[in-house]
C-alpha cells in the first residue's frame, strides 16, 4: 500500500475534496482566460504576431476548460467557484508572456495530480475530460516555451511522483 501521507496516494480523496481542487482549478482558468483576452491584444511588435494569435486562441480554450470543469463541479453537487486566481500585468511582452507560461507550468501540475485522483473516485470520465484538457494546457506551455526561445519546463507531478523512492 502507498504511504497515505505522500502526494502520490489518492486513496482518501473524498468527492468534496475532489470538488474542492476542481474549484481551485477552475479559478486558475478563469485567471488564464483574463490574462489571454488581455495579452493577446495588448502585445505589440512584429516579432510577437504570431504568438499574440496564438495567445486569442488559448483564451477561447481556456473558457471551454472552464464550462468543462463547472459541469463536472455541479455533477459532484458543488457550485463553481467565481473568482479567478490573481492575474499579473506587466508593460513587458516577455514578462508577460513569463506569467502566461508560469501559469500554464502550474496548471499542468495540478491537471497531471487531478486524473489519479478523479480515477480513485471511479470517476474514469471526468479523468477523461481532463486529459483531454491536459493535453491542450500542454500545447500552450510548447506554445510560450517556443515564443521565449526556451525549452518546455520540466514541471513533474504525475507518472513521476508514483515512482518508489
Ligand atoms: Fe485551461
Ligand atoms: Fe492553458
């Protein structure tokens, strides 16, 4: 048996607590949708045309993410939170574009925690979901990796966690 007390065990997850994170996730989303509507329009110079497109894009899938995660909330018999977490400006294209990517690195740690735990509960649909999800918020921290010149972060959580130590 895993050691209840590691991150890696999901074996006393409660569907509230499930509802909980969810929420929490939901706020990071309402955070990206905000920062992505404003940076997309607010980033100048040509060698940002590109990524400015790409970040209108990403706006319109993280407010998918959201009606996603607020459906699967209401189904474990919460209500979707309504406050999204914190959003940071910045004058600077790469500072901002810094935050956007930050954010995404944090997102990705959470969604790659949520499946083990939705599929714990014997929720295989909702883990679903958020893979599918997953899979986007990934090609959004390629997307600013890619536009900072960087490698993708390497930001752990999943598969990772569950090796024995
Ligand atoms: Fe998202
Ligand atoms: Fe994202």
């Amino acid at each position: 048996m895993a050691d209840p007390k590691s991150p890696a065990s999901n074996s006393e997850i409660s569907r509230d607590r499930l509802a909980e994170l969810l929420n929490e996730d939901l706020s990071r989303e309402y955070q990206a949708i905000i920062s992505y509507v404003v940076y997309s329009q607010v980033l100048s110079g040509a060698q940002y045309m590109d990524i400015a497109a790409q970040l209108e894009l990403h706006a319109k899938q993280e407010l998918d993410h959201a009606l996603i995660l607020s459906r699967q909330i209401d189904y474990l018999g919460k209500m979707p939170a309504v406050t999204p977490k914190p959003v940071r400006t910045s004058k600077n294209a790469k500072e901002m574009l810094r935050f956007d990517l930050d954010n995404e690195n944090e997102t990705v740690r959470n969604y790659r925690d949520r499946i083990p735990q939705c599929e714990a509960l014997g929720e295989y649909a909702m883990a679903e979901q958020i893979r599918q999800i997953l899979m986007q918020e990934q090609d959004h921290q390629i997307d600013l990796a890619q536009a900072l010149g960087e490698e993708v972060p390497d930001v752990g959580g999943g598969p990772r966690r569950r090796t024995p130590r």
